[in-house]
C-alpha cells in the first residue's frame, strides 16, 4: 500500500493539472472542525452551493488516540456520510489535518504514531482527491501539497503545508500551568520550527512560481497575536520568515485561509505600499463553542467573529484582464455573515 501511495503522489500537479469550467467565476469552498459524532447539517448546505472546489482544513474528524489505528472507526463514521457521496459529483475536495485527526490535542513532531497516522489519513481522504496532487517529499513524510488550477487563462495556485508533522514543542504558558488549560506563550527559542527543513525548502520552491492568484492554506492561524492558542505566533521567528516569504511570493494576488479556532474571523496585516495580507478563518463546522471566551481582541481583526456553525467561500471572477476575489463566512443556511471584497480599499474590508 505504501507504494501505491508514492507512486501516485510523484505524478506532478504542474504537468497534468485539473481544468476547471470555463465558467464566468469559480467557487473554492472551506471549513474545518467537523466531528464525526454530531450531525452535519452544513454538509447538505455545502452541497446546495455546488463548489467547483471544498479544502477541508483540518480536525477532519475528533479522535485523539495515541495509536493511530484507534482513529479508524472515526474515520469509517465520518467518511460514511452519504452527504460525502453527493459533494463529490460536482465538488473537487482537498484535504489537510489538524491536531484532532493528526494525533492527540495539540500535537506535533513529538506524536509518538505520526507515521501510521499519515498512511491512516490516507487511506480515507487520498480516494476522494483529485489523482493529480503531488507531496511535496520524496521520503513519504508529512502531508504538504501545492495544487493548480487554471481559470479563464489565468493560474490559480493552492499551497497546503503542513503544520503538525514537523512542529517542535509548544511553550505553555504560566496561565497554563495554573488552570490545566491549553494556553501557550511564544518560544524565543529560534531552534524550534513549525515546517521543518525540507518543507521550508518545498514552501519557497511553491511560493517562487508565478501564479495570478495564490492561496495559502494553513490549518492554525497566521496573522492573529494576541489569542493563546494554537498559532503560527507560538514560534514568532517561524510566523516572521513566513509573512516575508509571503510578501515576496511571484503572485498578483494573495489570500490566507485557517481554520482551528472554533469561530470565525477575519484578519488584515498592512503592508507599506503593498497590498494587504488577509486572512479568513473559518471554524467549525458543527461543533461550535459559543459559550466560551475564544474570540480576543486584535488590532489586525475586521469587525467581530462568528460563533456559531460556519463555513468559507471564495468566488473569484476575471475583470479587466485580472482575477479578483470575494471570500465570506457563511452560517448554517448558507447566508453570508463576514465578507471581503480583494478590489476594495483596505479602510472598505467590511463585516456585514
């Protein structure tokens, strides 16, 4: 089976990409946090919509297990959804992990199973991505991918790393200790890493190719500081090397997209006489926590976040010889409850 795996991953996204309608806008949908043991309402909502493509952002199912084999029924649960079935036939589905379907909360390089976890995680999602994707490691570790999608003769390219495989240890914070609550403080220690060696080397590869329209894919949050969670700020170094090689990516257009954090929110890092960096962040899709304080204040934060059950779209439209995009947050019925507009001002981004 392992061969199998490696064998199909080598055939490269770049030579035999996926054509996507030529339609007037293409649709990209997103969304994280999906349990297996709560109904998925959302997923027939989802499917209303018609997505050309849905990116699931991690915690695909909650299982944490310190043995990779015992999130299998999980996944045979999840995955057993009829709703799944029906998205497929006019949906494109691509898929990372979080720490819930990867190994136990909050876990990273340290996950003791993190290799039979991989071919576990592959075996249920890998039949339901397009054949075309490419890992970007020869020595079958991690799951990061880049994906392409050309619209309108224009390239849309989708970059997913992987946030967990590689991670060094997270820094608890005083708080933590306190309160036996999963809070963590930012390491100074430059040593520790979120993507690791190799996938760094594979990021800046991605991010150096010329594409119209890039999207960034992460499955914890890159721009937000203050909340003292799961973030790419847990290792400020690793957050600043990447907001610079973001900055300096060969795109027109950039967009971040997370999940994680059981709301959704919007985020916009200001660039001297650039453009913005914004980041959408869409979580959960049904299992939202709206009695508890996740949502902190932040000066980079649009408007306020969204609680209840959520999921993201992104349309994207030629106009003028150039892509443009519109992202939303979405509720349980499909109506739009946060929204970004790309050829907007930056003092215009909007919460409806």
């Amino acid at each position: 089976m392992k061969h199998f795996f490696f064998i199909l991953f080598c055939v490269s996204a770049l030579n035999f990409p996926l054509l996507a309608k030529e339609s007037k806008t293409l649709s990209i949908g997103f969304g994280s946090c999906l349990h297996q043991e709560k109904e998925s309402t959302i997923l027939k909502t989802i499917l209303s919509e018609k997505l050309n493509y849905f990116i699931m952002l991690g915690d695909n199912i909650y299982a944490d297990q310190l043995f990779a084999n015992d999130k299998i029924p999980a996944y045979e649960k999840q995955f057993n959804r009829p709703e799944w079935k029906v998205i497929q036939k006019n949906t494109k589905l691509l898929f990372t992990w979080d720490d819930h379907d990867y190994g136990i909360n909050d876990s990273g390089a340290e996950y003791g199973d993190k290799i039979n976890s991989r071919n576990v995680f592959l075996k249920y999602v890998l039949p339901m991505m397009p054949k075309q994707i490419s890992l970007g490691t020869d020595n079958n570790e991690g799951i990061f991918y880049s994906y392409w999608i050309p619209f309108q003769g224009k390239k849309i390219h989708i970059v997913i790393p992987d946030t967990r495989y590689f991670r060094s240890p997270l820094e608890k914070s005083f708080y933590s200790y306190l309160t036996g609550k999963s809070q963590y403080s930012p390491s100074s220690d430059t040593t520790r890493t979120i993507l690791g060696k190799e996938q760094w080397e594979w990021l800046t590869k991605e991010l150096s190719k010329p594409s119209d329209l890039l999207i960034f894919v992460s499955s914890i949050q890159v721009l937000p500081t203050e909340q003292p969670f799961e973030k790419w700020n847990n290792f400020p170094h690793e957050r600043n090397r990447l907001l610079l090689a973001l900055q300096n990516a060969n795109t027109k257009g950039l967009l971040l997209v997370s999940g994680d954090r059981h709301i959704a929110e919007i985020h916009e890092f200001k660039i001297p006489n650039k453009s913005s960096l914004i980041e959408i962040t869409s979580s959960s899709l049904n299992l939202p926590l709206p009695f508890l304080p996740l949502e902190y204040d932040s000066e980079l934060k649009i408007g306020s976040a969204y609680k209840n059950e959520n999921y993201g779209t992104i349309q994207i439209s030629l106009k003028d010889g150039m892509l443009h995009w519109s992202t939303s947050i979405k509720d349980l019925n499909g109506n739009s409850v946060l929204e970004v507009h790309s050829n907007l001002p930056a003092n215009q981004l909007e919460k409806k």
